[in-house]
C-alpha cells in the first residue's frame, strides 16, 4: 500500500474543505448579501436618530439603507425582525420610505445558495478521483495507465542517443519488422516476443525507448513498472489484462514497461514480513499474457531494467523476455557522439575539445555526460560569459565526480593531515607503474563529505585489467593511509573508505579472478556477486578452513600493497613534504603542477 499516496487524498480533503469555507466566506456572501447585521436595538436608535433612508421588510427580515453623512457613504443593514405589532407605526412616524417584499426567493437564487458553496468541494473530488484511476469512477481502477502515445508526440529520434550502436541495430530491426511483417514470415522468421533492456542506470534505456517510439510508425503503449502497482489489491492483475486487451487490438504495436524490476522482482526475494502477494499476482499475470499470445501475433513487448539479475527467472525464459539488449557505458567514441549530442544547441568556446572531453570522461554515462554539458553551461551563465569554455568543462568535470565544493575551511591541522594523505595517493600512483595518471589533487572539502580528493583519469576505456594493475589499484587507494603511518605514525579515521574499496578490491581478486596461488583458479564468490561473509550472504558451501584462507590472503594483498606504497613514499619523502607544502597553500593543484614538482627535484 502507498502511504504517500493516502496522506495525498488527506491532504486534498483538508484543501477543499478550506477551499470551501474560504469561497463561502469571501465570496460566496458577500457576492449576494452586501449588507451587515444588525442587531435590532440599533436598528431603533437610527431609526429614531433619523438616519435611515429607506427600509424594506422582506419576510423575516428588514433591510435598511442608511442616508450617506459626512464620513461615510449611504450603507446596507439588515435584521432579523422580531415580533414588533408597532414596527409599521414606528416606521410611519419616522417618515421613512418603505415598502415591503415577497420573501418567496427566486429559483434561480436558491439553486445558487445550495449548489455554489459545495462546488469547490464536488471539483475537488472529481480531481482526487481522477488522479486515482483515470476517471471519476471506481470501475476506471482496473484500466491500465499506458499511454499510447505516437511518434511524432515525443519528437525523440535515435539520432538523439548516441553511443549505444548495437542496441540501436537490434531495436531497427524489431521496428522494421512491425512495420514489415510479411517480409520476416517469408523467410520463415520469428521475432521475439520479449525484448529486455538491461544495463546500468544513466546508460539511456528510457531514452532509447522513447526513440524507438519516436521511430516507430504503430502504436506504443510505454507505461513504468510502479504504475502497476497501486493501493487496491487486485488492480495490479487487472491493469496488466487490460493493457494486453488494448495492444492486441491495435497490433502491429509496442509495448514498453519501463523499470520492470518493480513487479518482476524475484517472487522468493520479495517475501518479506508477509510478502507482497499483489505484486506476484502483478506478475503472473504478466506471465500468463505474454504466454497466451502467438509469436507473430504483432504485439513486442519491450522492458528496461537496470538490474537484470534480480527479475524472476520465469520472466527471462524463452517465449518471454528471451533476447537481453545489453546497454552498456558508452566507449569513447561513443562517449564523443554523446557530447556532441548535448552541446549541439550550446555556444562552444573555440577551446572546447570535445575529442579531449571523451578521453578524459572514461566510466561516464550517458546521463553524467549530459549533466556534465549542463554543468559547464551554467558555471558560464554564472561568469557571464557569451561561449562555454574548455575551463567551465574542466571544473564541470570536478563536479560531477567530486559532488560540489564546500566552503567551510579546515584547521591547519587537518588540512596538512589531509595534504599528506591525498599527496600520498598521487604520488602513489605516480610513480607506479601500471596505474592511471594523476589529474587533479584537491584538499576543498566536498559536499559529498570528503575532506579532499585525488582524481585519477585513465587515458583510455579498459576492457582487461592485469594483476599486477589490479594490486597498483590497491596500492594507490592505501597510500593515503601509507602517508599518514609515515608522517604522523598513526593512521585516521579518514582512510575508511580506502580500505573499503582495497578490502573489496582484494576479496574479488581471490574470489573472483582466481588470483591467489594458495587459493587457486576457484571461484568462491557466489553467482550474482555478493561475496560470502560466512553464510550471511551468497554461499553457505564453503567450509570454514577455506573461509579462514581467504580473510588469510586478503590480509596479505593489502599488507603488500601498503608496504609498497609505504616503500616508494619513504624512497620520495622529500617530494612527499614538498608537494604537500604546495598542495596546503594551493588547496588544489593539478597532475601537471604534480609533474612539474616531481621532475624539478630529480
Ligand atoms: P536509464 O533509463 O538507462 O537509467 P535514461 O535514458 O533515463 O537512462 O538517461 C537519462 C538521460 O541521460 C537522458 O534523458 C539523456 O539526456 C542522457 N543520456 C543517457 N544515455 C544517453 C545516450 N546514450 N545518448 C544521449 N543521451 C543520453
Ligand atoms: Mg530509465
Ligand atoms: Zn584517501
């Protein structure tokens, strides 16, 4: 159940209900009752003080106007009559005008004085209504929220997505059959029914979809695998039956469910205090349509998922989603038709180096490079400048992998702590061999609370990593740690998440890539990754003597790597100190700064 989604309703209901109070008070009554009330001894005094212009009994009420004086204007008054036999003669010796009016109301008025007041409240619920089901009527709740959209509607081409070539090759040719069918059944061909896109989030898989969309000449139903899922048990079943209803008669069609993972998650993972048996009856469902209908019967459906392996097993077997399109991160190439994308409406500086850009961007997706183009935009509005230079791109860069700057300063202490710790991860990497170069050095703090940072940009995508680089890796991410025990003999609480990632690093060396003689070419890491803690996760198999080797070999790959770090900064310590003098002062400083120090003292 959606607790949002309830305290939502909660929250319109008070809305309309002092919508309505509101409307009465401010317009509703003063819109068709300007005068005051009175109460009926004042009434008397005007009348005796004379002040009354003219009166009007109307049924149970009188109506008076009083005559305009000096600071005011001629106003309005009413009373609620009382039984007063002497009212007439009162009135007649006043001399005052008078007259006296059906109180019959008109129908008109009325209808108003009933239905006006209650007509903010009806609107309002029409619209919580209609957000819950599509429709003011609770029989809409089973209605599927596809939206079949066409094409032209989203304006979204596979021009518009770079990097992703053979996803896109296998896409056109799903597209080409729905547009073609007769050309595939000649040759004997089938289509799959179930495409799923899987890949890491940012990669553009939405997108991607959107293109298709965009591309596509038939119908596109594109619906989010959460909107299946709604506060009434059964809806869920009941949106799926009708979305294929729907497709089937529209076919040749397509059906995208985006993030599929929020009903086909694995049924047994789920279950958790109580299990979520509206989300399974969701996804059989699903299961039982796209088994009912033919292979060629014109209906894809597509899905997108950025974790493959937790969908249901059910879900990927043949005749469901039985071709995988992997989206992987863009190359650099890849990553070069990603910018270009980006900054084709943007006023590029004549020093943007686009080329330069995708080198130094390896690991990006295709949504950080996106943001990155929006960055660098807006440190240019913020400078006022007319073009977007190379230097916006750099600190854009910065950006989006550090988090933002922060402003608070350090302590002198702290900060030449954090000098030497960062200075010993550069130096670290500099001066190892197999390690990626050193890009920038920083001790500004970052919103993403590091007290500094050292950038590492590799100089092209790896496909293959060796383990002589793999133990480098490990070595640079202990050398802050390596620099602290050197030059302040204890190390800090500031190299926690070093020793996480080289703690983690090692364990797949071991567990994964079979890189400890002792252990050898097994595998020990279970199948979807999560490494065995000792039957807290993954596998229970192992026995405790292996379980006791592997801590055994992970201690001893750290230890090397942070006797090796700890070996070249001893061997470097003048360099250590000199850069970490500079990088105090300078609070950032970049890899060439780092370079041109290194060659100087040697
Ligand atoms: P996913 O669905 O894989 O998590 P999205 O498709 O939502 O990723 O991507 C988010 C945004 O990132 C897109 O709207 C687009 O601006 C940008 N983007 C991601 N991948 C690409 C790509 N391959 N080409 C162009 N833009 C991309
Ligand atoms: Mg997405
Ligand atoms: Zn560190």
């Amino acid at each position: 159940m959606d607790n949002k989604q309830r305290s939502f309703s909660a929250g319109y209901l008070i809305i309309a209900m002092l919508a309505t109070w509101l409307f009465n008070d401010l317009v509703y009554k003063p819109f068709i009752i300007r005068e005051t009330e009175v109460s009926y001894n004042v009434f008397l005094q005007d009348l005796k003080e004379n002040k009354i212009n003219e009166v009007i009994l109307s049924g149970d009420r009188i109506v008076f106007t009083l005559k305009a004086t000096e600071n005011q204007k001629e106003t309005a008054a009413n009373v609620v009559a009382v039984t007063d036999p002497d009212l007439v003669d009162r009135l007649i010796a006043s001399g005052v005008a008078f007259s006296a009016q059906a109180p019959t109301k008109s129908l008109l008025s009325t209808l108003l004085g009933w239905i006006l007041p209650l007509l903010p409240l009806f609107l309002i619920w029409y619209f919580i209504f209609k957000r819950m089901g599509g429709g003011p009527s609770a029989m809409s709740l089973g209605k599927s929220k596809a939206h079949e959209i066409s094409g032209e509607m989203i304006g979204i081409k596979f021009s518009d997505v770079g990097g992703v070539g053979e996803a896109e090759v296998e896409l056109r040719e799903i597209i080409e059959y729905l547009k073609n069918p007769g050309k595939f059944s000649k040759m004997g061909a089938k289509l799959p029914k179930g495409v799923l896109l899987a890949g890491s989030p940012g990669t553009g898989k939405t997108l991607l979809a959107k293109a298709t969309a965009g591309e596509a000449e038939v119908p596109f139903f594109f619906l989010t695998g959460s909107s299946f899922v709604e506060m009434f048990v059964g809806v869920g079943a009941a949106r799926v039956r009708d979305l294929f209803e729907q497709a089937q008669k529209k076919a040749p069609c397509i059906i995208f469910i985006d993030e599929i993972d929020a009903i086909g998650q694995a049924r047994t993972s789920v279950a958790g205090i109580g299990g979520n048996s509206e989300q399974e009856n969701t996804l059989n469902q699903l299961l039982a349509e796209m088994d009912g209908f033919a292979a060629n019967s014109g209906v894809v459906i597509m899905a997108a998922t950025n974790r493959p392996e937790i969908l249901d097993a059910a879900l990927i077997r043949p005749g469901r989603f039985d071709r995988q399109i992997q989206v992987n991160l863009p190359t650099e190439p890849g990553r070069l038709e990603i910018l270009a994308i980006h900054t084709r409406s943007m006023p590029l500086g004549s020093d943007v180096n686009l080329e330069r850009l995708a080198k130094i961007t390896a690991g990006f997706s295709g949504a950080e490079l996106a943001n990155l183009a929006n960055e660098a935009a807006l440190l240019a509005i913020r400078q006022g400048t007319k073009t977007i230079s190379m230097a916006d791109f750099d600190l854009a860069i910065e950006r989006v992998v550090a988090g933002l700057q922060r402003k608070t300063p350090l302590s002198d202490a702290i900060r030449s702590k954090v000098s030497y710790h960062e200075v010993g991860h550069a130096l670290t990497a500099y001066y190892l061999p197999g390690t990626d170069p050193v890009h920038k050095i920083s001790i500004i703090p970052t919103a993403k609370g590091a007290l500094g940072y050292t950038m590492q940009m590799p100089e092209e995508d790896r496909y293959l990593i060796g383990e002589n680089e793999l133990k480098a890796r490990i070595a640079v991410m202990l050398g802050g740690r390596a620099a602290e025990l050197i030059i302040f003999q204890e190390a800090s609480t500031g190299a926690s998440n070093d020793l996480e990632r080289a703690t983690e690093m090692a364990r797949r060396m071991i567990t994964e890539f079979g890189m400890s003689l002792k252990l050898g070419p097994v595998r020990y890491a279970n199948t979807t990754g999560t490494y065995l803690r000792s039957g807290v996760s993954g596998r229970d198999d192992l026995s405790p003597a292996t379980i006791l080797h592997i801590d055994q070999e992970i201690h001893r790959l750290l230890d090397e790597a942070q006797n090796t770090a700890k070996g070249i900064l001893t061997e470097h310590i003048a360099v250590l100190h000199e850069v970490a003098q500079f990088l105090k002062e300078k609070e950032a400083i970049s890899g060439d700064d780092l370079a041109r120090i290194v060659t100087s003292m040697s």
